[in-house]
C-alpha cells in the first residue's frame, strides 16, 4: 500500500477512531486487489471471505430479481468499508458487489480477522461499531422512503452519495440506479433531475451527476 493510499484509508471515520494496535494489525494482514469497471467482487451466496475498504473508485451494491433486473442498493467510495456482515454470522454474501468504475479496494481475509478475535474477543465491539453505522443508515433512509417528498429522497440521496466526494467530482451512477435507491420511477427521477439542473443544483452527463450547490440540495431536501 502506498502513503496516499493509507491516508485514504486513515480518513475514514470508523478506521480513525480504531486502537493502534487494530490499525496496524488490519494494515499488516490487508492487501490490495484491484477492479476494471463493472467486473464482480463476490456475489449473492458466496461464501464470506473478509472485509474491504474502498481505496479509489466506488463500487455498487446490488441485488438481482428472478427476472434478471438489478436493484442498486447503494454505493461505497473511497474510505469506506464494507463486507462486515458475514463476518458476524458466518453466512454467505448477502448482495451482489462490482466496481461501477475502476477501483483499488484494501483487503483483509477473513483467516485473519477470526484469528485475532479468538485471540482477542475484545475486538468485537470495534466491528460491531462499523456494523452500527451502517444500521442506522439504514434505518435513516427507511424513515426517508416513508416520510418524505419524491424531490426530497432524490436530494437526500445524492447529498449522501456526494458526501464522501471532492467538491465537482462526477457521481458516476444512471438515472435508473438512482430510480431503483430512492424507489422511484425513472420518469420521476428524470423531472426532479432537471428540476435540480435549472436551479444550478446539479449538471448532468452520461450516467454521470455532478453536484454544483450542496447548499441548494439541503434546502430542498429540507423544504416542507
């Protein structure tokens, strides 16, 4: 791993807060593997085999019908982990995961991580803090589906998914992935969009959607 690629991943905020020892342990036992855009990381019901933190690029994750549609859950850029859950139930892979772009991902097997929580059970409670977040996200964005406006979803979710993102930086995603996080037609997804565009709030591109005002999304995801 290279410095810039650790300074990714010091920044963010579960790693950050993690003991010494468990940053070096997971920077020791880690590697990193990389991803050409849209090739699959694992896939519903593969067996689990340790966790991921996104290094560059962001990754998709996703379910697939009976019939063969997708529907995008969310997406995991840089900084972030993912891939907690079965280290918990020792069950199988849960959703589909792929690089929506190219990506470096920081790997750390699973071998590795039960060895050090039988050695030291200690450590559960830091897992099940990154296990914590993304529970209450979820829980946020049930309350959103429940509660809250079409324009207000729409503007939720690309200030969530521009979060972790440098200011102007293109969130790579369809108007149908946004239509399938947010619950929503494609048809109503592309009036609130370029409701969005004459407000100067966003531009958009091929599969491509920039954030220009983050100010201006916070007020109409916020409007009564």
């Amino acid at each position: 791993m290279t410095p810039q690629q650790q300074n990714v991943i010091e920044q963010g905020h579960w790693f950050k807060n993690r003991s010494a020892y468990l940053k070096s342990f997971l920077l020791t036992q880690g590697k990193t593997l990389s991803l050409k855009a849209q090739q699959s990381l694992f896939l519903r019901g593969d067996k689990h085999d340790g966790i991921y933190a996104v290094l560059s690029g962001v990754v998709r994750i996703s379910g697939v019908s009976n019939e063969g549609k997708e529907a995008v859950l969310s997406f995991i850029d840089s900084s972030l982990w993912f891939g907690e859950v079965t280290l918990f139930d020792g069950g199988l892979r849960t959703h589909d995961v792929y690089a929506q772009t190219d990506v470096v991902l920081f790997y750390v097997p699973q071998r590795e991580l039960e060895q050090l929580l039988n050695n030291q059970p200690q450590y559960w409670q830091e897992f099940g803090l990154l296990l914590a977040q993304k529970l209450r996200l979820m829980f946020t964005s049930m309350e959103d589906h429940a509660l809250l406006s079409a324009e207000q979803k729409v503007c939720n979710r690309l200030l969530m998914l521009s979060e972790h993102t440098e200011h102007l930086t293109p969130l790579v995603l369809s108007q149908q992935q946004l239509a399938d996080m947010t619950y929503l037609t494609r048809q109503t997804i592309n009036q609130i969009l370029q409701q969005l565009v004459s407000l100067q709030a966003i531009s958009l591109g091929y599969q491509r959607i920039t954030v220009l005002d983050k100010q201006k999304l916070q007020a109409r995801a916020t409007q009564a």
